[in-house]
C-alpha cells in the first residue's frame, strides 16, 4: 500500500488536511458531548435536557463515524509511518 502524498503546502505538516480535518472534528464532538452533558445534569427544565440528551447521543454517532474513518485511513497507511522530523 502506498503512503499518503502530502501537497508542497502540507510538507511542514505532521499530517495532511484530510486527517487534521478528522482528528480536529472528533476533537469539537467529544468536547461538545461533555459539555451537552454537563448542561442536562445542570437544567431544570425538561424539554432542555432533552435537547442536550439528544446532542450528546448524536455527537456520540458522529464521534463513532469519525473514529471508525480514522480507523480506516490508518489501516490503509494514510497517515506517514513516521510523525517526527
């Protein structure tokens, strides 16, 4: 399997856009889902906590996707064998 090809803009870069732009996503949604949990726990109201409910288990779907998909660019060697300098 070939190694992924960085662009002459991402050559300085540890990784390329494509998994910056995955890792960065999964980052916002586990932060998100914390948060959305940590708001129901905090309101009174029971509509709002289940809206933040309902964000943090479609947060939880999307951080699942994202990691299954960095799972896959791993598996195919998207990301280089070798992150130091």
């Amino acid at each position: 399997m070939a190694t992924a090809q960085l662009s002459t803009r991402d050559q300085d870069a540890i990784v390329d856009d494509t998994n910056h732009d995955l890792i960065h996503a999964l980052s916002v949604r586990l932060d998100s889902r914390w948060h959305d949990g940590s708001y129901a726990a905090e309101t009174k109201c029971q509509g709002c906590k289940k809206v933040f409910d309902r964000l943090r288990a479609m947060d939880a779907e999307a951080a699942r996707l994202l990691t299954g998909e960095l799972k896959n660019h791993i598996t195919d060697n998207k990301f280089p064998l070798d992150l130091t300098d």
